[in-house]
C-alpha cells in the first residue's frame, strides 16, 4: 500500500476539479490496492449539492465494493479532503475498509464520529474504515485555499482553513 501515490493521483483529480471551477476535492478508490475508480466533486458544474467526489465514485462501483467485501478484501478510499457526514456514511454502508484523507475539513469534516459517538445501533454491526489522515497534506491546503480565495461566499469556509495554519 503506497498511501502518498494514490493521494498524488487524487491530487491530480482535484486539480482538474480546480480547473473547471468546481470545489477540488479528488479521490480515488482501491480494491487491494487496485484502483477501481476515480472522480471529483462536481458541485458547480453540475449544480447538485451531493455531487461530492466520494459519495459519487462508491455508488458507482457499489456492485464491486460488495462483491470485495464478501472476499474479505481492502476497499481504500483516498481523499484529498475529510469526508464530510454524507461521504463518511457512504463509506461506512459500502463497508469501506479505510479513508486516507489528505487535508482535515474543521468546517465539515465528519471523521471523528465513530459508532461510539453516535447514537446509531446499526452502526455497531458494521466494522468502522480505519482513518489514516494527513497525506499529501500541504499540497491539498493549497490548493484548497486558493480556491476558496478567488471566490466569493467561501469567507466562513476559508476563515476555518486559515486557522489551520499550515
């Protein structure tokens, strides 16, 4: 498992998000370290505020990730942001076995939640994905904060980002 490749190759996605004016958010899912999709948020261009790069790309290989996880194998989801509550809860339900996320989300970020601290029994049948976070993390601010810079309405969003400081 090579977190920082498949992060780099998230970065890429996130950077062609960028490109087209949509929030760049990249992220790549593995079965056994096999990549088996790809995507990006299209909030913008599609104007469908759940068109979120992780939800979007476990949906569409759903059969493949239920068919992996009866053979009991690694689903990696690679993110360069924290998965927000709908993407955490996608991933949760399609059983993915671990989030890689590259840059911490303090405005939307849903990771911390763990069957634990929720008050969600049928959460409690189902093993939590392990969070690897940090990857790729200075690259991902970046680009992030730039984004959120050269648009208006994401001053709340950006001010969180700053008082990262990273």
């Amino acid at each position: 498992m090579n977190h920082n490749y498949f992060m780099s190759e998230a970065l890429k996605i996130a950077r062609e998000a960028f490109d087209r004016e949509d929030f760049p958010v990249g992220a790549i899912l593995t079965i056994d370290d096999l990549i088996i999709g790809c995507g990006s948020n299209r909030n913008a261009s599609q104007d469908v505020r759940s068109a979120h790069a992780e939800t979007s790309i476990i949906i569409a290989n759903s059969a493949e990730l239920k068919k992996a996880q009866k053979e009991k194998k690694c689903i990696s989801l690679y993110t360069t942001l924290e998965p927000c509550l709908m993407c955490l809860g996608t991933a949760v339900l399609h059983r993915v076995s671990r989030i890689v996320y590259a840059c911490p989300d303090l405005h939307g970020g849903a990771t911390f939640l763990t069957p634990d601290n929720i008050n969600a029994s049928g959460f409690y049948q189902r093993k939590w994905p392990e969070i690897v976070r940090d990857v790729c993390l200075k690259e991902s601010y970046e680009l992030l904060v730039k984004y959120m810079q050269n648009r208006q309405g994401w001053e709340n969003v950006l001010a969180s980002f700053e008082k990262m400081n990273i």
